[in-house]
C-alpha cells in the first residue's frame, strides 16, 4: 500500500503505523529493566522505517530502525519518559540494554525526544516504539499540491 501512495506525484512522504500523533496510543503493556522485577507500564506503538523522520521526530540517543526492518523484531525505541520510568538514568545509558516484557527481551536501540503524542494539555506518557511489519492502523501522507480540492477528486 505505501508504495501505491509513494508512486503518486502529490505524496511526498508516506509512512504506516498503529497510532497517529493527535490520537492516544492505544495499546499499552508492562514492561521491566533487564535484571529486575519492578514492572512499569508503557504504551506500545508500531510504526515503519519512515515514520520518525516523517513526523520530524528526533532520536536524541542510538539510532532510529533501520531499513532492514526484518532485523529489527527484537529492538525497541523508547521515548524519554520510558526510559526514565524504567529506571535508565540517561538517554545514552539506555541505549543497548534490555527490556523484558511477556514474549521476551528487547534491546534499546534508540531514545526518542519526548513530543505530545495528543493534546499540548497532556503529560507525556511512557511510549515503547517497535518495528511493525504489516498490521497497520494507519497510513500517514504528507501531500504537495497547489490545488488539493482538485486533486482530491482524481482518486
């Protein structure tokens, strides 16, 4: 599906994900540090390759996923609040260690500056970002066209 949009000359960027910034973040599960058993919640959300640098989000640590998103099942980007609230004690201090959740262990590979995932009004919620591969919700466009009404009626 992301190719069929990426094809048309009006998108610019596309991405897919299972939440939209603007919406809350559905899904959440519980989480712990590698090594202990102090459970903490934080929402889960799935996104693809493109779907920090379409948003304009910002890795302040590590790295973002990478294209070869097959490879990636197994590590997660957390957001600032996540990794304070697992117990990291800085961003770069996360980076290559490992969270445990039901299914197993996952490695931080990255740190994601916190931004507001729904109103400027709410606190930043604990956020566990993974490579999705194909479950989507939703299919993200940045669009550019002189004459959107016009295009609009084309599809």
């Amino acid at each position: 599906m992301l190719t069929e949009f990426e094809r048309q000359s009006e998108i610019s960027a596309a991405s897919a994900s299972t939440d939209i910034p603007g919406k809350e973040v559905g899904n959440s599960t519980g989480f712990w540090k590698k090594g202990t058993t102090n459970e903490k919640r934080a929402r889960t959300l799935g996104v693809d390759t493109k779907f920090i640098d379409n948003y304009g989000l910002k890795i302040i640590a590590g790295r973002a996923f990478g294209d070869d998103f097959g490879t990636e099942q197994t590590n997660v980007i957390l957001n600032e609040t996540a990794a304070r609230v697992f117990g990291f004690e800085t961003p770069e201090s996360a980076v290559g260690q490992q969270i445990t959740y039901s299914d197993g262990d996952l490695t931080v590979v990255g740190i994601l500056k916190d931004y507001h995932q729904q109103s400027l009004r709410d606190d930043y919620d604990p956020i566990v970002f993974y490579a999705n591969t194909g479950s989507w919700s939703y299919y993200s466009l940045k669009v550019t066209t002189s004459d959107m009404q016009k295009n609009a009626g084309k599809r």
